[in-house]
C-alpha cells in the first residue's frame, strides 16, 4: 500500500449515525472546502448518496473547486469491509444492511472510490498526513468511547478476513472473576479499562478504595475530560487514574509489539488527549514487560492531528492511495483446478468462482482444491450437486448444505449457488437453508436466475434473501445478446445487490459489454485450448467433453489479463 504523492485533490467523506460529513483535501493535507449532511431523514441509501453528491457539487461550487481536480473518493463508515466496499450490519445507520457504499459513490460521483472502517481511517491519516508519515510499522491506538486499533506493517494496513483486523481493544488485559465487565460480552478486554467508559470507571473505584483527596469526588457526571483537566492541575485521585490507566496500557502494549515488531505506538482519541500525564508510566511498564529485544527500541507518539479533522484527512489519504489507479469493475474469474486457479492471479483476477466440471456448467469443488484456492485469492464456491435444472429433491438439498458447511470451513469467501421452484420461481425456503451456513459472506445467486420466469420478481426475491450479487446473461445464450436485461437489472437493483454480467465474455467484447449492460462485475473462464503434454499411444478418449486429440480448455493467465485490461478505465 502505497500513499500516492501526485498532485490532485481527493474527496473524504465520514458517515457517521448522525451527521456525514465531507472534505477535500490536497496532497499536503490541506483541507480545502468541507461540508456537511445528516445521514438520517433520506428516504432510502441511494437517496442519501445522491443528496451527498449535490452537496458536494455546490460546496466545490462555493470554493471555486474543479470538480475535474478531484481524483478519487475514500470514505470511512463502520463496518465498512475494504474488499467489497459494502457497509455490513452498521447498528447505527437508518438503511437496512448490506449498503454498497463504494460502489455506489463510483456509480453517482463517477470516480473510483475506496472505503474503510473508523480505527482503520485514522491510521491512514496519522500515515499520510501525521506524525507515522515515516512509520513502515506502527500500530495506532484510539482511546475513545471505545478503544480501536489499526495495524501497519511493512508499510501496509493489515485487513484480515473482512477488514476486521486489529481488534486489540478487545484484547484481555485481565482474566477472572475480578476483572471488567466488557461491551463485547467479555471480561477484562481493554476496552473496558482504557476507554473513556473505562477510565471514569477507575476513577470512581478509587473513590471507594481510596482516601485520595480530588475535585471529582462532586462530580456526578464525570466525564474522561474531568478527569485529564483535574489532573493536568495536580488532583491526586485523578493523577493515580490515569497513571493506573497508563500502566495497564504499557503492559498491553509489551504484548502487542511481540505481535508486529512496530517503531512505534500512535495515540489518538480522547483519553489520549491525557497523554502527556500518561506516558512515562506506560513506557516505564512496557519497557519493563516486553521482550528484551523491545527494550527502549519502541516509541510512544500522540497524534498531533486535530481531532475534528482526523477523519476527513483519514478518508481523504484513502482516497489518495488509489489515486491513479483503475477503477474497479471486477473480474471473476471461473475455474476448476489448481493450475486454473494459478493462472487467474497471475492474470490479475479479482476473485475466482470454483467449480468442477467445467464443461457440465460446473460442480461442487473438493475442500481440496477449495483449501488450496483459498491460499491464493478471494474464492466463492459453487454449490451445484449435478448438471440439469435447479429444482432439487431434499436429498440433493441436504448434500448441499453439507456442502456448504464444508466450502466455508475450507475457507471459502462466499458461495455461489441457486435453487427453483418446479414453476419456474426462487425456492425461497430452499435459499434459506444453504444461506443460513454462509452468513453474512459473499454469496452470488448464480445463472439460475436466467432460467426464472419473471426475473423483476427474482431479483427482488434474491435481494430479500440476502445474496450480495447475481450472475446473469440476461437470460440470453451470450451476456453481450442479455445486455439490455443486464442493464434494466442494474437500473433496478438501485446499488442493493451487484449485477456481475457472464456468459461468452471475452478479451473483444469485454468492453463493449459493460457500456452496454452497466454491469457492476464481469464473468469469464478466460480459457484457451492447451495441448496434451504427453505423447500419446492410443486413441482412447476420456470422455465427451475433451477435445479429440487431448487438447483441453484450460484457464489462461493472458486471456484474464486481457479482459482485465480491456475493462480498465
Ligand atoms: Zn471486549
């Protein structure tokens, strides 16, 4: 990951439960114009974002802006996951989950967008526009309401499965009968100590245990702001709080630098606002904790950003680092076996659909080649116990929800799969029934839909049960003849599922087919015929699926590489 230092503005936007907020903000951090709507009151997301995008325009407007100079959007929500660009079960906000938050900016703004949770958004400003600008290795703690955390190491944030990495927060710093209730459900994590929930809470146990003598003591409303204030002016009571606080952080920290060898610790948030009183005891604690190859090696910074900018700079330096690079319309890539799948990365696939039997419209795969796939990139797994119709007997449907529990546990990053009703309709019960294994993943209804009878009906049916995309041709032969379906499709889905267009795809019509449909994604098996690699006796066939002499469609890094290229802007 690479802060991209080219001039040029980006667009940061923070959606928050309340208010969203907006800036643009140049190569230096310069914070040029901002803006501001509420998030709540819009009769639907695509609403939202549209009230957003006028906003935008008359703010740029005001500040004599080119909306030209604009090069990309980041935008920060919670539960953000970074790879689908999709906000997934945000308590928070008013829209029913999941919201294809990037996608949806790409569609209105007309310019690549990148999105990112809150913990991580401050990171990426303390990176490219605060004090870790020359940090390769830091981790980032925000001591607020709760206590968020971000990884960067070897110059790149760590994301994990869902972008969910960095969760220290809820860490334990504690175990056992006496240690704190957490949020989460836990006990003794260090959200609930070094919070700002969990620092009133050590200062009221100090009044108990304590004769300490303090300010605070009359306070009924005491608010982790008191407690920095009191002490910054000497109170004893408020001093041991924070120093209490300061020590069980240097303690957690000795930990986590074990786990990613980081320069330094960046503090930010309001309890960090303390740190001055704080941080001698936590260096003190973690030097004395860590590993002996820690000592005296790792600092300890406060974030010199301004607290009300923090997260639009975030935003922005998202947006800045994928500045100048294509926008993203995906390539799934369909295939079958390891070398298939080896072939797709190479080719800069950005995802693969595993399957087997190819030329019978596709399998399910082995957990095997499953497992393997998974090594190597995001893999969504078809579920499809025989060639035919999709109408199965309860046998069949009970080999596939075992077959389901089995893609995910192999790791898997969503199923593909589809069940009809014998009248032509989605098998809602039967959908149900597969899905309740995969929750929450990146599941695709697959061309099944291009078999439905009514297919306004079935998108909507797909879209209720809660599959994040479907893979038509428009219910044509070819997804260049479907192209006007596709794009109806589109125009109705209204950003609540992503249409990925597939059937006969190609490095030629590649292009031609996405201005015509509109699709979100495309779809291909990018093959090629490859010849036998032995010599041959006989002339024994394998089956009827194979080419005479041998010769078999194999999936080719090139071809991928050229749809791709062919679908870059
Ligand atoms: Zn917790």
């Amino acid at each position: 990951m690479k802060i991209n230092n080219m001039s040029g503005l980006t667009l940061g936007v923070d959606i928050g439960g309340t208010n969203t907020v907006f800036g643009v903000v140049d190569a230096e951090g310069n914070i040029l114009a901002r803006g501001a709507i509420r998030t709540t009151g819009h009769a639907s997301f695509t609403e939202f974002i549209s009230v957003l995008h006028t906003h935008v325009l008359h703010t740029l407007t005001d500040a004599g802006i080119d909306y030209g100079a604009i090069g990309a959007i980041g935008a920060g929500a919670p539960c953000l996951s970074p790879e689908s660009g999709m906000i997934e079960g945000a308590v928070n906000l008013p829209w029913p989950s999941p919201l294809p938050l990037t996608a949806e900016l790409e569609r209105v703004f007309g310019i690549p967008a990148a999105g990112e949770n809150d913990a991580n958004v401050a990171a990426l400003g303390e990176k490219c526009y605060g004090v870790a600008r020359d940090l390769d290795n830091f981790i980032m703690l925000t001591l607020g309401t709760g206590v968020g955390s971000a990884i960067f190491c070897d110059g790149r944030l760590l994301h994990g499965r869902k972008g969910l990495a960095g969760e220290l927060g809820h860490t334990h710093i504690r175990r056992g009968e006496g240690a704190r209730q957490c949020g989460c459900g836990e006990r003794g994590c260090l959200d609930a100590y070094a919070s700002a929930r969990g620092l009133v809470m050590t200062a009221r146990e100090l009044m108990m245990s304590s004769e300490l003598p303090s300010v605070l003591r009359d306070n009924a409303d005491l608010g982790a702001a008191d407690i920095g204030e009191a002490a910054a002016t000497g109170d004893p009571l408020a001093q041991e709080a924070l120093r209490i606080t300061g020590k069980l952080l240097g303690e957690a920290c000795a930990d986590f630098a074990a786990f990613s060898s980081p320069e330094a610790f960046v503090f930010f948030g309001g309890v960090a606002n303390a740190f001055p009183l704080f941080n001698d005891v936590m260096t003190d604690e973690f030097n004395r904790r860590c590993l002996s190859i820690y000592r005296d090696k790792v600092r300890f910074i406060h974030s010199a950003l301004p607290e009300a900018d923090a997260a639009l700079l975030g935003t922005a330096a998202l947006g800045r680092m994928i500045m100048g690079e294509p926008a993203g319309v995906k390539l799934e890539i369909c295939t079958g076996d390891p070398e298939g799948v080896i072939e797709a990365m190479r080719g800069g696939a950005d995802r693969v659909e595993l399957c087997s039997g190819l030329a019978e419209g596709g399998l399910t795969p082995s957990a095997a080649v499953i497992r393997f796939a998974a090594r190597q990139l995001p893999v969504n797994v078809l579920i499809r116990p025989r060639a035919g119709d999709f109408v199965y007997t309860p046998a069949e449907l009970d080999v596939m929800e075992d077959d389901v529990r089995m893609a995910v546990e192999a790791g898997a990053n969503g199923i593909v799969t589809g069940v009809l009703t014998p009248d032509g309709n989605v098998d809602m019960e039967a959908c149900r029934r597969l899905l309740q294994h995969a929750v929450s993943m990146d599941n695709t209804f697959h061309r099944a839909f291009d078999m439905t009878i009514d297919p306004f009906k079935a998108l909507e049916d797909i879209i209720s049960l809660g599959f994040k995309r479907i893979l038509t041709s428009g219910q044509q032969a070819s997804a260049v003849e479907g192209a006007d379906l596709i794009s109806e499709l589109k125009k109705r889905a209204a950003g609540r599922i992503i249409i990925m267009a597939g059937a006969g795809v190609n490095p030629d019509n590649a292009a031609a087919l996405l201005s015509a449909s509109h699709a979100d994604e495309l779809h291909a098996s990018a093959r090629s015929i490859r010849r036998p690699s032995i010599v041959r006796a006989g002339n024994a066939t394998m089956g009827s699926s194979e080419v005479a002499d041998g010769s078999r469609a194999a999936t080719d890094a090139a071809v991928v590489a050229a749809i791709k290229k062919a679908i870059t802007r």
